[in-house]
C-alpha cells in the first residue's frame, strides 16, 4: 500500500514507486519430455529432462500495522528461478539381484531483490565502534544505547554522534539487497534388491553427490550513502582506508561473493529375515562422509577493505537401524523401529575478523536425531476400514540452529550448535470406505518438542523452550462423495478440512534482531470441489474453491530484515478445472 515515512535523520519518503494493488504477481512455465526404452524382458532405461522458470514481483507477506493482506515496501521486492533436472535411470536384472542405476543432474540459478530499509531504522545496537553514528552520548569510541536510527547517518553530511552537531545534508536512507545463487548439482546411485521369495531380503548399494555453487553472493544498496560525511570519515579512520572513499563500486553499501564446493559419498546396506511367517526382523547400517570448502573473495562494507577467507572441513557419520514387526492376523501388524539420521555441519564463513574473535565457531559439527518408534498398522471390516497409528521419541544431539546475537557479530548471523532437544508424540490415521459412494479420511498428530539442555554460553536462557515451528496438534479430514450417472458418467464432491495448531517463530525467548518471538495463531484451512467425467474416460471437468472461509492464516513469521513480516496463504480462489489425458490411461483423481 502506498504510504511515507519519516526517518530519524529528519528526511521523509514515499514508496508510490513500489506501491499498487495485486502487488504480489507469479508467473511459471515449463516443460519435461521424457523417453524409456525396454531393452529387453530383463533391462530398461530411462531419460528425463524437466524445466520450470519462475517469475514473482512482490511479496506474500502481510505487514501487522496495516491490516490483512495489506504490505508497504520502499524498495524492490522480485524473484527469478530457474530449474534444470536431467535423469537417467537403469533397471536391470543381474541374476542374485535386481539393480537400479540413477544418475542425476539439477540446476537452480536464483536472484532475488528485497527491500532492507527497515534494517537502517531499527537496527540499534550497543556494541562499539561499528555503526556508532546516529546515537546520543558518545564519548570516543563509546556510545550509550543508540536509538533507532544507528546507521541512518550514512547518507548524511554531518551526524550527532560526532560533537553533538544535528543531522545535516541528509538522503532517504533507502536500502535493499541483490541475491543470486547459482547451485549446480550431480549425483549417482548404485544400488541392488534381493529377488522376491525366501527368507531373506537385503538392499545395498552406494552414493555419490557433488554440488557446487561458483557464483553466489550479494549485494547491500544504499544509493543516498553520503561517502564525504562525518560517519563514512569515522569508519575510514577506524579501517585506515582513505578519507572519503568506498572500496565498493557508488550507491553500493556491503557485498560479499562466494564459492561452495561440497562432496558427499555414502554407502548403505539393510538386511530383513523372516524368522517365522509372522515374525520379521531388519538391521541396517549407513556410512558418511562429506568435505566441504567456502571460499569468500571478498565480504565487505563500503568503506572498510575487503576481506577474504577460505572455510573447510568435513565429517564423517556413521548411523544405524534395527526393527522387529509381527503380524498378529493377517489383517493386523505391529512394529518397532530404532533409527538414526543427521544433518551434515557447515562453516560459518565471510564474517568480519571480531565476529569469530568473539567465539562465533568457523564451523559447526553434524547434528543427531535418534529415533524411537513403536506403531500399527492395521485392516477392519473387509478391508473397508484402514487404521495406522505410531507413537515415537527422539532424541535430538548437537542441534543446529542459528543465532544473531550483536553482542558477538553484528550485523551477521551464524550457526551454532547449541545442545540437546527432545521431541515425543503420536500420529495416527484412518481411511474408511462406508459404501460405494461414501468415504472418509482423516489423520492427527500431537507433537512435543523442546531444547532440553544446553552447551552454548549465551543460549542457557533458551533450555525449556519449544522448539520453533512445530504445533502440539495437527490434524485433517475430508469427505467424499462418488455417484455413477447411468452407466457411462460418475460425479463427485469432496469437502477437506486441514488444522495447524499455534507455534512459536523463533527458539530464543528474546526474539531476533531486535523483535519478540512470535506466537503464530493456530488456523484451519477449507476447501470444496465438485467433479464430472466419464467412467473410463480421459477428461474431467471440476469446480473447486479453496480456502472455502476466506481465512486470513499466518503460515511464517520472519524478522529477518529487521521488521515485522508475515507470510500468509492465498485467498479464497473460486476456479473451474478442465483435464485432459492423451493415451490409454483415463484422468485419475486428485
């Protein structure tokens, strides 16, 4: 929506350039061809090739002061991608077993534009010397508790951190960012099934991926900075570069280029005996490895020199499964897991030399969830009724997440990790067919998840805490109604209703860059269609609504550019759905 601001350094803006209604635009196109050959009654290959462009303007978000669906931006706000999947895929039989050969190339070149000007307003930290301009009572290279405003002096001539002199000669202290990653990506999978029959049923096999980024980075905006003025003379002299000048290209305020390289092999096996006809048991076990390299040619502010760094490593994991199930009917089975999975670690690379000074690790390590499952499933009434259901505890070792804290690294973010969570709960789910024309279906989950203790110095505020983005309770349901028109038409109706519960936005109780976590309302979603086509047939003709009720939901919650941001669903669409099939095959249901 179209609005000004009056900024601390006494200058005012309007974003008409931006503003306007349906500010929020997607386009998309693309296209697959795939092809397969059968070679002969034991081999058959296959090769794909996907694309998909995608054009956006805008965002989905929703700003809290101006009501529902409503944003103001005073910037650009857009976002291209393109993808490229090209698959070859190999099924063989090799005698002792079958085996399968996938081998996969991927592409994902993104750029984005966001506007940060909210970062320039409320960003207000206490640390010194960086970003002392705009503050009251400085005395040196110590400043008292800036007010907003902190960096704002930057496009201005003189500033009253420097002598108490007023804000003079000043620019809109307008800011946003260019983001392009460019990730390129290639993989091979070597793998062998045990024949069907016996007693015995084994898999193994091996896997290799390579993914390389040699383009990513960014660029800060800010193209009323005012290089000749009091902050940019202070900031010169703190980093001994020449009074008045910028090592960054005009009207650009910070930048930073990188190059990824990150290899990962695994190699994998599981094993499943049948001691008795009821009585099955498995064990499997995987193996890890990954070395990564980030090399950073340069992260820098404008008036600071650059600073390159090379960050690498590599871990090496091993994980283990084991499981018992029996069959109590042959309608009923019950089973219990243990299993293990992780996150690969990283680096924490391009940040300024005081950041990694103040603790923050240059890498961080794998983090571990191991797993404990007991569950069901099941059949009732002639197979007209499914029944499946889990109960599970997990233990999650060396958590990752990530932490601004200005105190150790302004004005970046890293990872870390920060101790030990623990997550239990159930889910369950039934299918039931009640005749030829009624069927229902619903699913629910209650999930109890929290950082139990921590290792981290400045997270022991955090133990006790949920963790982020995860609801105590979910549930959906639909109903559906088929009917048969003569012999030669069917027509349906299904009504769907899915419930999110309420979650936190954020693990560390005091919020994020400068924001109090957020407490993101639960929400329930409706959607109804109806549909007709032939019995066997190869087009459809359907009517749907979606977001039956018009619900205004908040699906994220981000301060990630120091303001308040909400992601919200899509409006009620009313729309008509024509579907065609060339072949053999008639339209099946959604």
């Amino acid at each position: 929506m179209e609005t000004t601001r009056t900024w601390y350094n006494g200058t005012v803006s309007n974003n008409a350039e931006w503003a306007g209604n349906d500010f929020n635009t997607e386009h998309e196109e693309g296209a697959r061809i795939a092809i397969r050959g059968v070679l002969n009654d034991r081999w058959s290959a296959t090769l794909s090739y996907d694309y998909q462009r995608q054009s956006a303007r805008g965002a989905w978000d929703q700003d809290p002061n101006y009501g529902p669906r409503k944003v103001s931006r005073f910037g650009p706000e857009a976002l291209g991608t393109e993808t490229k999947v090209g698959q070859f895929h190999l099924d063989g039989d090799v005698g002792i077993a079958d085996l399968v050969f996938a081998s996969t190339y991927w592409s994902l070149p993104t750029r984005r534009w966001d506007e940060y000007s909210q970062y320039m307003e409320n960003f207000a930290p206490s640390y010194t010397p960086y970003f002392k301009n705009g503050a009251a009572g400085c005395s040196g290279s110590t400043c008292n508790a800036p007010p907003p405003g902190t960096q704002q002096g930057f496009t201005c001539v003189s500033d009253p951190a420097y002598g108490g002199t007023p804000f003079t000669g000043c620019g809109v202290p307008l800011q946003y960012y260019e983001y392009h990653t460019n990730p390129e990506r290639w993989s091979n999978e070597l793998r062998f099934n045990s024949k069907t029959g016996g007693r015995w049923h084994w898999v193994g096999g091996v896997y290799w991926e390579k993914t390389r980024d040699k383009n990513s980075g960014s660029t800060y905006y800010m193209p009323n900075q005012q290089v000749n003025g009091a902050a940019w003379y202070y900031e010169n002299t703190y980093y001994m570069t020449p009074l008045g000048s910028s090592s960054l290209p005009p009207g650009v305020w910070y930048g930073y280029n990188e190059r990824s390289d990150y290899l990962q092999t695994t190699e994998f096996a599981n094993i499943n005996f049948d001691v008795t006809k009821k009585l099955n048991i498995e064990a499997g076990v995987s193996h890890f490895h990954s070395d990564f390299k980030y090399t950073f040619a340069y992260g820098q502010f404008a008036y600071a020199p650059p600073t390159p760094s090379v960050n690498e490593g590599s871990s090496s994991k091993v994980d283990a499964r084991a499981g018992i199930n029996y069959h109590l009917t042959e309608d009923a089975m019950l089973y219990a897991v243990f299993s293990q999975g992780f996150r690969d670690g990283g680096a924490n690379g391009g940040l300024v030399n005081m950041c990694y000074a103040n603790g923050v690790p240059a890498t961080y390590k794998p983090d571990t969830l191991n797993n404990y499952e007991l569950g069901w499933k099941s059949v009732w009434l002639d197979h007209h009724l499914v029944w499946n259901g889990a109960t599970y505890l997990m233990n999650w070792k060396d958590l990752q997440t990530i932490i601004y804290d200005a105190n150790l690294c302004a004005p970046s973010s890293f990872y870390a990790n920060v101790g030990l969570a623990r997550i239990y709960g159930g889910e369950t789910n039934v299918d039931y067919r009640i005749n030829e024309n009624w069927s229902v279906q619903g699913a629910a989950s209650y999930t109890d998840s929290h950082l139990i203790s921590s290792t981290y110095p400045t997270f022991q505020g955090n133990v006790g805490e949920r963790l982020p983005f995860v609801a105590y309770f979910n549930y959906s349901f639909n109903v559906r109604y088929d009917h048969t028109l003569g012999a030669n038409f069917r027509w349906y109706g299904q009504f769907d209703l899915a419930h999110k519960g309420d979650m936190w936005d954020d693990l560390h109780v005091e919020g994020s860059n400068g924001f109090p976590r957020m407490l993101q309302p639960a929400y329930s979603l409706m959607n109804l269609r109806f549909g007709f086509n032939p019995a066997a047939g190869n087009w459809r003709v359907e009517v749907y609504c979606t977001n039956l009720a018009d619900k205004n939901a908040i699906v994220y919650t981000n301060t990630g550019n120091f303001d308040l941001r909400y992601t919200t669903n899509e409006p009620r669409v009313i729309g008509l759905r024509l579907a065609y099939r060339f072949g053999k095959d008639t339209v099946g249901e959604e």
